[in-house]
C-alpha cells in the first residue's frame, strides 16, 4: 500500500482550533489527561488519517477489494505507531468490484440520469437498451402473472415513486403549514397504497424478482429517497427484496430522475434508457477484521477495547457511516502510542468487518476471543455520524454506572460537557457492535454522537462522503475516547452487576437480556 498518512498538511492544521491548555478548566491534576490533551487537541492527524481511508481507498463494502485495501493500509498505519497490529480472518463473503455506472435517458428527450449499481448486482454485458414499464397495479397473483410477459426487453420501474422531492421542511419553510401537512399526507397515503400494491401481487418479494428477472426483463430501477435534499439510500436490492438478481442489472436512480422515468413510463409517452453498468462478480472471498494492541504492563489479559466498524456502503465514500468511527478509534490509538504507550490493561481497538450485514465481524471476534470478554475492562463503540459524542450509555450494567461517571469527571469538560449519560442504560439487541459485547454482559459503553443530518443525508447514502466530515468534532471525540480508555485501564476491576428489569423502550414490556450469536461466517440467504 502506497497511501500516505503523515502530518504537515496545512489545510488539516486550519481546521482545527484547540484553545491553548492552559485555557482549559482540567478537573483534575494528571498529567497524563494533559499529555493526551495536548495530543490530541493540538497535534491531531485525524484529518489526515480520514483523507487517506476516505479519499484513496474510499467506500469499503463487505466481498470487494477496497476491504483488502483498507484493511492492509489500517494494519500499516497502526503497526507505523507502535502499535501490534494484525488482519485476522473469520470467514467468507460473496466476492463483487464495481465498475463504471452510466445510464441515458434516450427517448423521448435526452438526459444523462444521475445513477448507480446497486450493491453485488450483476453489470450489464456492454449496453442495453430498452423501453420502461411500471409496476402494475393487480388484484391478485393470476393478474401479476399476466403481466409478467410486458418486462420481456424492458426494465422494470419497481420502486415508489415520490409525489415531489422537496423536502417537507421546505414546505415548513417557505409555505404553509396546510401545504406541509398536505404533503406529509399524500406521502402516507401513497406508501400505504404501494404496499398493498405489492402485496396483491401474492408473490414473496423474493420470488417476485425472480419472476421478473426470468421473464427476460433487461434490469431493475429503484429509488429509496431519504427525504433530503439530493440524498438516497444506495443499499444492497436485497436489502427490500430479500434477495438480489443473478443475471440483471439493479440501477438505484435519484429521486427525480427515477421519477421522471415513471412519469413518462406510466403516461405510455415511450421512455427508453441505454444503461451501461460494470460489475465484476466473484467467488467468495476472506472478510477480516483489523486488530490493533497496546500491551497492558500489569493486566495485560484485562482488556479496554476501542471498537468501530470498518465496512460500509459504496453509494458514497462511507465517510459518517462509520469512517468517522473508525477514524477515531485509530486517533485515539494514535494518541495513546504517544502519551501513554504503557497502560496497565491491554487497550485493543477493533475496525469490525461486515456490520451493516448484521455485525458480523464483531461477533465473531467476541466467540473466537472468549479470553478478552472474560477478561474485559471495559469496550467503547461508535458509530453514528460526525457529531460530538453526545449520549454515553452503560448499557444496563448498574454498578459500572460509578465506574463511568468517574471517568466522565477526571476529562475536561469540552469533551464531556454535552454529554447525556444514561445510567443504568439498557442493553442494545443490535444496531451497533456494541451489542456484540454487552450481550456477554462484558462492560460496554456505547457513545452516541449528535445528529448533523445523519439519517436524512448522510446514513448509507449517495452523500456520505469526505466533505460531510466536522473535523473538530471528530478530533475531539477521539481524544475523549484516548482519555476513557486510560482512566478504564487504570481504574479498579468494573463489575458485571446487571440491571434486573430490562425493558424495550419501544414497547415498555420487559424483555430478556440479549443473548450472543455468532457472526455469519459465509454469505447469508439474504444477500445470495
């Protein structure tokens, strides 16, 4: 690998303004809380690292090659500062590398459409062109079924189409709240008639692509619009449906253009698109994790473990979902290597493989490592965006509730000071690696960060790229992150004291704690 990470870069000092030390209220005298201030705050290579991940490597989907890439270039940076770093395997994944996506609008006008393969979908042989036809409305499966023949050379418009891709908040903004209401309702109305749309069909939504996919349909069309301006999700089509097409290409479309295509589709005023799209598929291919140590001099079988995930989505670079996570778990293992390169606990960070398909890497640590959950200090996961950690929760773990308001004190209060700490908290299912651990009952924190737009721009999305980035935020939670795993490494044994009545707090019922499974250690049905 031939990325370069050094300092120096004058833009990446620009963009951050740490005030002077002395100008911060420390709650306390220690100096190592000092040494990682100074560290982080006004020798940060946050940005630097991200440029590198983010720029040159990019996106990082389970099964492609960028992973291969990313996970040596992570194994060589973190090895370059001391740290013991290894890429360990734990199964296999569907192998896929995209190519160029390039679709046109022929007929009746001409526009170049602003789209992208889809996530593992086959590419197309060259080009292939064709009419559109819509998603029928039927009563039942016999009706589906006479429709089938129409797809034959055409693609296939199966998405919702959008009433309008304005955002309601523009609405809010600039209309009436009347207008904004009317929005909101004929968006309801429309999904609710979609889905019973679909349902009449009779087919499960997988048999239902197959069924189109063998009536010799050229390609899929689809838009998942977030609601945000220019932004769309760019999942995997299995993801809706259960399972992906073998033979044709899914095209995910922005929101206009794909409404666009139905418009004239749906009014018989003849759209015909030319879509070439590259894909190369694979066998499956190695996943693994990248792991990273610091030795504990004392306890060097206790374990504070610094966790994120490394995979993403390739609609975008995956730059907030979770390149920022990542990128301060190896900040902070940066700052640590330097200002306190001898802790007394094992202090390991984690870059997980293939959590958006069902945080596979972090389980399948967790089983393969009984030694470090026995031995757990404490693990700290994030994964939410670029916002400043915002929400600390002990994840149902009462008695290290102390343990954690005591460290959350010795650290400056601009990391800390807009911090909501949830004690006792309750155990995550999912959502996040964190669960991976906190299932074990092994202390865990997981931080959350604030917003910054996330779930409507920049969650899985085509706008989840390098310029999304706060980078003061993101240096400022990595030398909050160096600070808890020093005071974790340092402090007492933390207790395994677990909270009693777990609820969901969707529901208010009880619920059990949740119970550890493995991760998935070959391709599951659901992405075959």
């Amino acid at each position: 690998m031939n990325i370069r990470t050094g300092a120096g870069l004058g833009l990446a000092a620009g963009l951050f303004a740490a005030a002077p030390l002395a100008a911060q209220n420390f709650p306390t005298d220690d100096a190592v809380i000092e040494a990682i201030w100074t560290e982080g705050m006004e020798n940060s290579e946050a940005w630097t690292i991200g440029q590198a991940m983010l720029d040159s490597i990019g996106p990082r989907l389970t099964g492609t090659p960028a992973v291969d890439r990313a996970n040596e270039w992570a194994q060589a940076v973190l090895s370059g500062w001391g740290v013991e770093a290894r890429i360990e395997n734990y199964g296999t994944w569907k192998g896929w590398e995209r190519g160029v996506t390039h679709v046109d609008l022929l007929e009746p006008r001409v526009r170049t459409l602003d789209a992208t393969l889809m996530a593992w979908s086959p590419g197309t042989d060259g080009t292939a062109e064709g009419g559109v036809v819509v998603f029928p409305k039927v009563e039942d499966a016999a009706g589906f079924d006479a429709w089938l023949p129409s797809v034959e050379g055409h693609f296939v418009a199966l998405a919702m189409p959008q009433p309008s891709c304005r955002p309601v908040s523009s609405y809010e903004e600039n209309g009436t709240e009347a207008q904004a209401e009317a929005v909101r309702e004929k968006r309801r109305a429309m999904q609710a008639a979609w889905n019973q749309r679909m349902e009449a069909t009779g087919y499960e939504r997988a048999e239902m692509l197959a069924a189109i996919e063998s009536a010799g349909a050229l390609g899929i069309l689809w838009s998942d619009w977030t609601g945000g301006w220019g932004s769309r999700r760019v999942f995997a089509l299995n993801t809706r449906f259960g399972a992906a097409t073998t033979t044709i290409p899914a095209v995910d479309l922005s929101c206009e253009d794909y409404g666009l295509v139905w418009r004239l589709a749906s009014r018989d005023q003849g759209p015909m698109l030319r879509v070439a799209a590259g894909a190369t598929m694979m066998d499956d291919v190695p996943v693994a994790n990248v792991i990273g140590e610091i030795r504990g001099t004392e306890f060097p079988d206790e374990y504070v473990v610094l966790s994120a995930h490394f995979d993403s989505w390739d609609g975008g670079s995956g730059a907030t979902d979770n390149g920022t996570g990542s990128i301060v778990m190896m900040e902070a293992m940066r700052i640590l290597s330097q200002a306190f390169p001898n802790p007394k606990r094992t202090i390991l960070v984690g870059l997980w493989a293939s959590e958006e398909q069902g945080l596979n890497g972090s389980r399948a640590f967790v089983f393969d490592h009984p030694e470090v959950i026995q031995g757990l200090q404490a693990a700290f996961n994030q994964d939410n965006g670029t916002g400043q950690i915002a929400r600390a929760s002990a994840m149902g773990l009462v008695s290290a509730s102390g343990n954690i308001a005591g460290w959350m004190s010795r650290i400056p209060r601009d990391l800390t000071g807009a911090i909501d700490l949830s004690f006792p908290g309750s155990p995550s299912g999912g959502g996040s690696d964190h669960a991976s651990f906190i299932c074990a009952g092994a202390p865990t924190v997981g931080l959350g960060s604030s917003s910054w737009d996330y779930f409507s721009y920049t969650w899985h999305t085509n706008l989840d790229t390098f310029d999304k980035i706060v980078w003061d935020n993101v240096q400022k939670n990595a030398t909050l992150v160096a600070m808890l795993a020093y005071l974790a490494s340092e402090d007492e044994r933390v207790s395994r004291n677990l909270r009693a009545n777990v609820v969901d707090f969707r529901t208010g019922e009880p619920r059990p704690w949740p119970s550890c499974e493995d991760g998935a250690r070959e391709t599951n049905e659901r992405y075959r």
